[in-house]
C-alpha cells in the first residue's frame, strides 16, 4: 500500500518581506486533493473556497476537515479590513492558517485540547507591574526587545490555564498589548480591577501571548492605573520553543 501524499499550506495576511498587513488579501493555492486538514487557524474570521471562484467562501476553524475533491483553493480574512474604525478589535491582527492537502484522511480523530497542569509548568511570584503594559511573554520569559532567535511563544496554542494573582498594594488591569485596539482593550483600563489579594484566572484557547515585533502587536499584558503593583503567576505549562514554524511562516513560500 503507497504512503499517503500530503502538502503544507501556509497563508497570512502579514507579508514578513516587507511587514505590510492587508487584512483584505486573499491567496489562491493550485493544489489537487481530497482531503483539506486545517491544523491551525489564528482570526476570528478566517475563510475558505474549495474550487472555483464561483464557490461560496465558509468559515474555516483549527481541527476543521473538508472534503473534496478540489483542484485549487482560497484562503481569505472575513474580520475588520486594515485601516478601519479604531474600535474594531481585529483591524490590525494578523490571521493565519497552516493546513495540510491529502488524497486520503491524514487525521481520524484530533485530541481535545487540554487546560490542567502539565509537566514544567511556569511559575513567578512577586512580578513588577508598572502603569505601561507588557506582554505577558516578555514579563515571563524575560526577553525585553528581541527574542532568541528560534524562539517563539507557543502558550495556549492547544489550550492552557492562566492564574494571576494581584500580590502587590495596587490594583491590577489585564491590557491589550501594541497594535491590538481598544475593544481588546489597548488604551482604556482594560479588564479590571483585580484587588490586592485578589485572583484571575483564565483557560487559554490561542496564542493570546506574543513577541509584538513576530506576531503584528497582538499579545494580553499586565499594568497599574498608577502606582507600582506585584503579581504572581502560574502558567499550565512553559511552552516558548522553536519546534512550532508556523509561528515564522511567510506568506505563499512553502507548499511542500
């Protein structure tokens, strides 16, 4: 029996040539299967056409498998376009896919994600928090300006839990970070207040952690209205590895 044939797809709407986002870009791949395997989908509102271009666009998600046959398909961004209302939340977020084409099922059954403790998970206690917000990744990972090369954030990709905890005097803001706009809260107090003494907890279904300069600004940071405060935090898991490439695709340059 041959071994299945399959293609890696990778699309976004960041061109990491020249760093110019197009939220309206649409990108059409000429290759043949039966079988669409969609591993990974970053958006709130990414979109598929399987055929032509007389074919309706539908709603694609992560662990989504469609069936064909197919000779070509689009990918594209149904969110808010670049440059529009300031308050829309996806109007400078980069959307992504990583997909695999096959001529037979390439995955039966997906493993639900997991939100528990895993092995090596990332703890900190008394983390300063100023009134500018910083992405999580950098509090945690202690990265500053510039990551590792390799390194790239990969925390709640597959599901995870967040707890902070408020340890200092002041009262703490979860932050839109960077370019994301003000219904993700950047610019506003964010979410808040949690107390001194006080906890917050979250399960992660995305990467809502990122290197602003790798992952067009998106990221969930921490801050004061004023004063400085203290956190302590634990992650279900540390996960900050090079293993993941999708975290560096650019755009249309790999098919196989």
């Amino acid at each position: 029996m041959p071994d299945i044939a399959y293609k890696k797809l990778l699309w976004s709407t960041l061109n990491r040539t020249n760093g110019v986002l197009d939220k309206n870009a649409k990108q059409t791949f000429d290759v043949s299967g039966e079988y669409l395997t969609v591993m990974r989908v970053i958006g709130t509102q990414v979109l598929v056409r399987l055929g032509a271009d007389s074919n309706p666009f539908i709603p694609v998600f992560s662990r989504m498998v469609l069936r064909g046959p197919f000779s070509q398909l689009t990918f594209a961004d149904g969110s808010a376009p670049a440059g529009q209302n300031a308050n829309l939340a996806n109007r400078n977020v980069e959307s992504r896919v990583l997909a695999y084409v096959s001529n037979g099922p390439l995955v039966e059954i997906f493993p639900p994600k997991e939100y528990g403790l895993r092995r090596a998970p990332a703890m900190f206690y008394d983390v300063p928090v100023t009134t500018t917000p910083q992405d999580l990744m950098h509090i945690l990972f202690d990265l500053n300006v510039v990551p590792p090369v390799g390194l790239k954030a990969t925390l709640g990709l597959e599901g995870g839990s967040l707890l902070i905890t408020n340890t200092g005097s002041v009262d703490l803001y979860l932050d839109g970070f960077a370019t994301v706009s003000a219904s993700s809260g950047a610019g506003t107090n964010g979410y808040g207040p949690i107390p001194p003494g006080a906890s917050f907890n979250v399960d992660l279904d995305d990467l809502v952690f990122g290197y602003p300069q790798q992952l067009d600004g998106g990221g969930l940071g921490v801050k004061t209205l004023s004063g400085a405060g203290k956190m302590a935090v634990i992650l279900s898991h540390g996960d900050a590895n090079c293993a993941e490439l999708f975290q560096a695709v650019r755009p249309g340059l790999d098919l196989g």
